[in-house]
C-alpha cells in the first residue's frame, strides 16, 4: 500500500466514506504526495499534454486576445495579467514573446502566477523569471499586493482539477458518490447526501431518471465568482480552456489519466491526473448575472480559427524546413481537428461592461 493510500484509508476509517472532492484533493494536492505536489506531469514523459505543449500558437493565438482587451481597456500604462494553473509556463512564455510586438503592453504588465505545486513553480521560475511573476496560492492573494489598473486572468485545463461531487438517483432518493474502503481495496459506493434536497433538486433538474448521475463543482463557482468580482471591480477580461460541456446534462466525467492512458480513478493515487470536464454552461450563466459581457462558450476549434491560427501556422511556415512544415500542420490538427481536441475543449471570455 502506498503511503498516500494509507492516508486515505485512515481517513475513510475515521471519518467515513469520503467524497469524491475530497478524494480528489488528496490525490492531486496532498503537501507530500499529491500528484501535482510531487511531480511534473507534463509533457511526452509526463502522463498528459496539453496545447501550449502542443505548440507554441496556441500562446500566441492567447497573445492575440489579451492584446485586444488591453487595447479595448484603453491601453492602461500599469495592468495585471494573472495566469492559473501555469504547469511549466509555456503558455505564458510563448504569450509574452509574441507580445514583445506591443512595448507597452509588456512594459505595464505585473505578472502573477497562481499556482500550488512547488515542483511546477521551479519550471515556471526558469521559463518565466525575466518578466518578474509573483507567485500567489488564491485570487484573494491579490488585494494585498496588487496595484491598483485592470486585469486580465487566463487559464488552460485548471478548472477541470478542481474539486467535483457527485450525486446519483436512487429508489430512495438522491444520493452522493463516495470513496470507500472494502476488503482492503477502495470502491466506489453511495452515502447519505450532504446536499440538502431541495438544492440538489433546483440544480438537478426535476427530470432525472433513476439512477442518473449529476455533477456538481462548488469549487469551481466559487473560483469562477472570485474571478468576475476581480475583472468587475478592477475592470478587465478572464479567458479559460477547458474540457467540457455546454448544456448542463447528467452523466459521469470523472476520469484518470495515468501515463498517456485512461485508468480507474481509484488507482495510482497521487501518480494519475483526475478530472472532470467542466460545466461552461453554469460559468456563462454566472457570468451574464454578474452583468459581464460573455463571449462563448465556443469550441477550441472554432476560438482559435477566429482569432488566426490558420494565417499565424502559414507564417510560420515560410521559414520553415519541410519536417518543421508537417509538425506544425500535425500540431494544428491536434488543437483543432473534431477527432482531437478542436470540440471537446471548449473557451470562454468574459469582459468587465464598463
Ligand atoms: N495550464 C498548464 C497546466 C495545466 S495542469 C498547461 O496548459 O499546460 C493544471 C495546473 O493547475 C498545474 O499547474 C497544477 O499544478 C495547477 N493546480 C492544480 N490544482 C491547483 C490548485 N488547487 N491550486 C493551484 N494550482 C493548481
């Protein structure tokens, strides 16, 4: 048994069975032996890739919308990007050098970078350290250090860590989803909601069939409105990527990604990536009462097309051999083709209205 499955052990003995939020934040963020606490995880030897891994365009396509929206804030002189969840920094790093054609916009910037994993904060150091990042752990962080000027926030593939749960219908009503421990090996099972009823219902829907699953993320809305309340009262404009959907549905995304392959989110704790696609549905909905201005959910596909990255790979290809011609035409199919990730990731942008 490993040590980070002992730990859960213990806990399932002490407390009872766990849920799969809590689950979740042992496996990734345990101080000692979480997946993103003890690793990097990126990359080819890594378990996963992700598009600013892919190629550079998908920074620089990411260059293209921050410069718009610093431009439509008026090109403030002193401003804030915040990046969260920047894994080895490439996005940033391919984002800032593709900025280097706006001066000022770079000139201005105070760089932050949100992040928890202290092994990715060192490849984010060697990337990122010209531009002088301060590292922070929340969005709360901000209001202490931050001077005063707009924000721009971005994030690729964070929201899909954070913390999920889940409840299913039963015969005898709404139950969650939990982690338990039997015959020395954890299992999925049922408990007593914590949820009360008629806020399950109200989120749920009243058309659930029996046994359907439903997903929730209070993590994520409460992330979500910390980011809306930023870009309103400091003005500016958020941008995430992320897998996920755009209709709020019933069904189970909860996944584990363990060196390139699918695998049971109950194995390989602490060495296995776990997520859940993300409800864009619930984040343009907060977004629109919040009184921002919405653009999306659209797919990554149909995001990137619009901002340029067809012209932005043709130019790049002028100079380029005829192996560098076809890794950018295979990157560009994997960030845009159906088959890839072009549909199942999914972008919104939200904009402060004054
Ligand atoms: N954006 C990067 C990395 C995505 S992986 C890319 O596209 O390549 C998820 C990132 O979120 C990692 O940097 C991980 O360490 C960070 N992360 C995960 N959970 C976090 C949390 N609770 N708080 C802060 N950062 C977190």
């Amino acid at each position: 048994m490993t040590p980070l499955l002992d730990i859960i052990r213990c806990e399932i003995e002490q407390k009872g069975p766990m849920d799969i939020g809590t689950y979740m934040k042992f496996c990734l963020m345990h101080p000692e032996y979480g997946y993103y606490t003890n690793r990097d995880p990126l990359g080819k030897a890594g378990d996963f890739i992700t598009a600013p891994e892919i190629s550079q365009l998908f920074g620089e396509i990411i260059a293209v919308w921050a410069i718009q929206c610093w431009l439509k804030l008026g090109a403030p002189a002193k401003w804030s990007m915040i990046e969260c969840g920047p894994g080895r920094g490439t996005l940033m790093h391919d984002l800032l050098r593709a900025a280097k054609v706006a001066p000022a916009f770079l000139d201005g910037m105070s760089l932050f970078l949100l992040e928890g994993s202290p092994v990715l904060i060192e490849a984010q150091k060697r990337k990122l350290n010209r531009y002088g990042p301060q590292w922070i752990s929340s969005l709360s962080d901000l209001s202490h250090e931050f001077t005063d000027g707009p924000v721009l926030i971005i994030g690729n593939e964070f929201l899909d860590v954070l913390p999920i749960r889940q409840f299913q219908k039963t015969p005898e009503g709404w139950k969650e989803r939990a982690v338990l421990f039997e015959e020395e090996k954890l299992v999925l099972g049922l408990k007593e909601s914590s949820m009360p009823k008629n806020t399950l219902l109200c989120k749920a829907g009243h058309n659930a069939q029996l046994y359907d699953i439903f997903e929730y993320s209070e993590e994520v809305l409460i992330f979500w409105k910390g980011v809306l309340e930023l870009i309103r009262e400091r003005n500016g404009a958020a941008l995430f990527v992320d897998y996920g959907y755009t209709r709020q549905g019933f069904g189970d995304t909860f996944q584990a990604v363990h060196q390139h392959q699918y695998s049971s989110v109950l194995s390989h704790q602490g060495s296995s990536d776990l997520t859940a696609h993300v409800n864009f549905a619930s984040l343009a909905e907060e977004a629109k009462k919040a009184g921002c201005e919405v653009m999306g959910p659209v797919t990554q596909n149909d995001f990137l097309t619009e901002m340029g990255i067809f012209l932005r790979a043709e130019k790049l290809k002028v100079n380029a051999s005829v192996q560098e011609k076809e890794e950018i035409d295979l990157a560009l199919d994997r960030l845009t083709g159906e088959k890839e990730m072009g549909t199942l990731f999914k972008v919104i942008g939200v904009e402060s209205c004054s």
